[in-house]
C-alpha cells in the first residue's frame, strides 16, 4: 500500500434522460426511477461542485451525461462545462463521459480541454443482451477504440454483480486489457427498487477476489478505480480494497446515489497512511 491514491469525483451534469434499456440502469427514463432529473444542470452548480472537489484532493472531475451518446447540442455543453471549470479549478483533470463518441467528436472535446474519455464496457460480450438489448456491445468498444486514435487518455471498466459468470467477468477483463485502458473503474451494481435486476449478491470477500483479478489481468493499466457502489458493498471494510490492487476511489457523490461525505474518505486514507496523488 506505499503507492499513492489516485482520487476522481464525478457530476452528473445531466439526468435521468435515457431511452436506452440498459437493466443496471436508473437514468433510463423506461424504469420510472425515483431521482432527480434536468437536460443540463446550472453551470454554476457544476463550478461549485469543481471547486469542492479539487479542494478535497481530486485530480480527476467526470462530466457526465445521460443519454446514448453525444450530439451537438450535448457535445456544445460538454464543451462549455469544460472551458468553465478549467477556469475555476485548473489543477483537475477534465474527464468526460457521454456515452458514444465518434473520432471527430472526441477530438472537439480534447480541443476544449478534456484531456481523457470514460467509457466502460459493462461486462462480457457475451452477456451484454442480458442487460441491454437498445444498442450492441461492439458499439462501446468501438467507442473506446475511438478515444484512443483520438489521443484521449483511455478510461474503460465494468460492473460485477448484473447476474454474469465468473466466465463473463474475465471476458470483460480481457477484452479491457486489449483496449490498453490507463484507469479502469469497477463499479458494484447498486440495486434500485424500480430496475428489474435482482439485488448483487456477491460477498465482501468475492468483490475483493474481482479486484485482484482485475488488478492481475490489467497490470498495464496506471489505476484500478472502485467506483460505484463502494459504500454499499464493502461497508465497514473499504480500507481493504487498497491491500487487494485498488489505488484509486470516487469521492463524494456517485450519479443517482449518494456517496460518503468526502471527509471521511480522506480520514479513511490518513488512517491508512496513504498519501493522494497530488499529479497525474
């Protein structure tokens, strides 16, 4: 645990407005899910959200948008948010994530300041029509394949507890590996009442065996990020994560769920003796 933890915070600066089908998801507008939902949310709520953040140590800030993929309109907000935080709080790391991307669109976003593109292939090809049926496995990682001739750092993973095998998740973490992925963020599906997925049933102590192999599969990759479902999944034994190859975390709020207060986060990593990265 000598290395330093790499920390990330996301905002949702646009929710609840899928017409996708994915099964793990609340934003999708077929579920009837009961959280907040808004086209763009205020850019001064998001410069807020920037500046609490890179003052909790994040390197990392995630614009994220709930929609298929990006479109002008979307793409022209993306933009905005980017060049607006870059003014408020220039020491993070503009990370974007808008569902697909061609090429031209990923380099618009890197000519206003977005320097990396988070686009997570879920889990196994195999699997994926179990969880979605409204757009292909092979669309997200061609996507991913997209970012990287665009020149845009590569942030790719996946969520463990849809239902899948164990076949399923090392599928998942093999096609990663030759997406050459520098973070990979591993979320744990969060149950909502209104999805039709039946609740993650994995154990603390598989979750821990899924980061270790992730970890193992991936061992390019600069950063294994737990991301999504953390609190909810490890409960009382989060610190562990780091001794199995975790060195980076969300901190605060994840998109339609709440995450621990910051502070206790950053307590947690003192107790530890972990030091936050203070550079890319």
């Amino acid at each position: 645990m000598s290395e330093k933890i790499f920390l990330c915070s996301i905002c949702n600066i646009n929710s609840g407005t899928c017409k996708e089908d994915c099964k793990f998801c609340s934003q999708s507008v077929r579920y009837k899910a009961d959280i907040e939902r808004y086209k763009q949310k205020p850019m001064d709520a998001i410069c807020q959200e920037a500046i609490h953040a890179q003052s909790n140590g994040a390197l990392g800030f995630c614009l994220v948008t709930a929609d298929k993929g990006l479109n002008d309109k979307t793409l022209k907000f993306v933009c905005d948010v980017a060049k607006e935080v870059q003014k408020v709080a220039p020491k993070l790391r503009l990370i974007a994530c808008n569902g697909t991307a061609s090429l031209e669109q990923l380099l618009v976003l890197k000519e206003a300041g977005i320097k990396a593109y988070n686009h997570n292939l879920e889990t196994s090809e195999a699997f994926y029509p179990q969880i979605c049926t409204t757009h292909p496995w092979s669309e997200r990682y061609e996507t991913c394949q997209n970012v990287n001739k665009a020149g845009l750092v590569l942030i790719s993973g996946g969520i463990f507890g849809l239902g899948e095998s164990q076949e399923d998740r090392i599928s998942m973490l093999a096609s990663l590996k030759s997406l050459h992925p520098t973070s990979v963020p591993i979320n744990f599906y969060h149950h909502n009442v209104a999805l039709e997925l039946e609740p993650n049933s994995l154990t603390v102590d598989e979750a821990l065996a899924l980061i270790r192999l992730t970890r193992e599969t991936l061992n390019e990759a600069d950063r294994i990020m737990v991301a999504g479902g953390r609190e909810l999944m490890f409960g009382s034994r989060q610190a562990e994560i780091f001794d199995n190859g975790a060195n980076s975390i969300v901190i605060g709020n994840y998109l339609t769920t709440k995450g621990r207060v910051m502070s206790q986060d950053l307590e947690m990593l003192r107790t530890l003796g972990l030091d936050i990265a203070k550079t890319v």
